[in-house]
C-alpha cells in the first residue's frame, strides 16, 4: 500500500496549506476452502487513512488541532 502526499486548506482560516499522507481504500479478497461447503470467496474493504504531516503555515494552528477539526467536519 503507498501513500500520496496531498494539501488540504486550513479548516480554520481557509488560506493555508496542510500536507496529509493519505492512504486511499483498498478491496481485500479471502477465500475459505471446506470440504463440506467448497469455495466460499469474501470481499472487504479497508478504510481510508489520513496522516497530519504539518500545521497551518498562515495561522500557525499545530497538527493536532487541525487533525481533530478535519475529522469533526468528516473530511478525512
């Protein structure tokens, strides 16, 4: 799995610039094989992962705060 560095606007004063390594969502395959029941095949998907690299280089808010205030308007 490899990450991509990507920007994001401050949610706080919307000017400046946060570097996240974002994780996109992968599909997982299992297969179980019994010999009562045969193949059985199971799709799973792995959620996204975000990763605050820095804080906001305009208002100086650190990493944390704006972590937690992007996960509370659900943009990562």
């Amino acid at each position: 799995m490899r990450g991509e560095y990507e920007e994001l606007l401050c949610p706080f004063c919307e000017k400046g610039k946060i570097i996240a390594l974002h994780f996109p969502s992968v599909w997982q395959e299992k297969r179980s094989i019994t010999a009562t029941f045969g193949s059985r095949r199971r799709l799973s998907k792995s959620k996204d992962m975000w990763i605050i690299q820095s804080g906001c280089n305009f208002c100086g808010k650190s990493k944390e705060e704006v972590e937690k205030k992007l996960k509370q308007q659900n943009i990562i």
